[in-house]
C-alpha cells in the first residue's frame, strides 16, 4: 500500500470520526442539560426507588424522633434539680431524715425517687456510719432498675444504627442483581437503563450509611449524657449521707482536735 493510500485511509477515517462527533453532538447536549436539570431531589431520592424513599422515611423520621424525645427526657430538671438538691441538703444535714423521704417521695425526678427509695435504710442505731452500706446497696439497686427504663429509648438509637445499613446493603444487593440480570437478558443493553439499577444499589447504601452514622452519634451522645446526669444523683446522694453522718458525729470530730488547733 503507497503512502498517499494510507494517506488517504487515514483522512477518510478522521472525517468520518468528525462528522459522527457531529453528529452526535447535539444529542449528548440534551442528555447534559436534561441531566443538569434534573433537582437535587431527583437525583439523591426518587432515583433510589421506592427502597430508598422507605430507608429515608422510616429511618430519618425513628432518628428525629427518639432525638427529641431523649432531648426533652434527659434534662437536670428530670434528674437532680438544684432546688430539690438545696432542699434535702439542709434536711440531711439538720437529721430530718423523715422529712428528707417525705419530700422526696413527692417529688417526681430521679433523684427524688432514688433518695426516698434508698433513705429508709439509714439505720440511727450505727451512729458512726448511719447504715451507710445499706442506702448505698439500696441506691444501686434502684440505679439498675431505673436505667434498664431509661436505657430504652437510647438504645433504640442503636438498633437504627445497625438496622440502616442493612438495608442500604440489601438495596445494593437488589440494584445489582436487577442490573446484572438486564445484562444476561440483552448483553447490548443500554447504558441508561443499567444506570437506573445501580443508582439504586448506590443511593440506598448512600442513605443507609447517612442514617447509621447520625443515629450513631445520636446513640454515643444521650448515653454519655445519661451517665452524666445519673453520676450526678450519685454525688449528690453521696454528699447528703456525707452530711448527716458528719453531724451526728460532730461532737466526737471535735474531740479529736487537738487543743488550741482551729477547725
């Protein structure tokens, strides 16, 4: 073959090559701009099919609301309220031990409920220590008891964590294998109508993993926040014994001072 045939060759090759560039231009224009037009709603949601739209609805609207309800649930106001704490402070450290349990019978917080189910306990005959063991056993008793309730709700927010990527990964599985199955039926299928299949494999598992990561955050935040406020009973409990214990044996504190030593 001479040069000026494969010149030739070559000069036919590169003006089909243009002209089918052409002619194809404005057809992948369209395809752009209906692309571009497309809302983020469209192309982040409803695309996913209808699997999507549930792992959405149902996870996002289980998060929000086990958000809120932990939010208005875990508050000082509902565990250790500062004037229930003043108030049984100045009964405890005055040896009203009644009126410490009556008050915090009527009261509906944890604290409240905690003291007047552990005070009972406090045994006057062991002046040294009150009984101290025993309202200490009683308050961990009814700390066990209470954060199996309260534990409920946060722990939900675990179960949404673990329950949301399994169904974005069952939705990858059903996006694959309708893709794949479109593949063994026509080996020329079209590209667009593949895409459709693995929008839903890549959608689903996108929100899945969206869904798991917030309620996981969410679940680590209102446990440490539990464990917070009910610490904070605890030390409150701790120093209202502390209280009473120290006025019962004030006189014999004293008498341990030396001499001319300021307390």
């Amino acid at each position: 073959m001479t040069k000026t045939s494969k010149f030739r060759i070559a000069k036919g090759w590169l003006v089909g090559s243009a002209f089918t560039l052409l002619s194809a231009a404005p057809a992948l224009a369209q395809e752009a701009k209906a692309a571009k037009d497309k809302s983020a709603l469209d192309s982040y949601l409803l695309d996913g099919g209808p699997l999507t739209i549930f792992i959405v609805a149902v996870g996002l609207l289980s998060l929000i609301s086990l958000t809120v309800f932990n939010f208005m649930n875990l508050t000082k106001a509902k565990f250790a309220p500062d004037d229930l704490k003043a108030a049984l402070l100045d009964h405890m450290t005055n040896c009203r031990v009644r009126s410490a349990i009556e008050l915090s019978a009527s009261h509906p917080s944890y604290l409240g409920r905690m003291m007047a189910y552990s005070l009972p306990n406090i045994d006057a005959t062991h002046p040294e220590d009150l009984g101290r063991d025993h309202v200490e056993d009683a308050i961990a008793d009814f700390s066990i008891n209470e954060t199996r309730k309260q534990m409920t709700f946060i722990t939900l927010l675990s179960l949404v964590a673990q329950a949301a990527p399994m169904l974005g990964l069952f939705g990858t599985v059903f996006g694959m294998i309708a893709a794949f199955a479109m593949l063994g039926e026509n080996a020329g299928a079209d590209p667009s109508d593949l895409a459709s299949s693995i929008s839903i494999a890549l959608l689903t598992t996108m929100w899945g993993l969206i869904v798991a990561i917030l309620a996981l955050f969410a679940y680590f935040f209102f446990k440490n926040r539990f464990n917070s406020l009910v610490a904070d009973c605890h030390g409150t409990a701790e120093q209202l014994i502390n209280a009473s214990i120290q006025t019962v044996n004030a006189d014999a504190h004293l008498a341990k001072i030396p001499e001319g030593i300021a307390v």
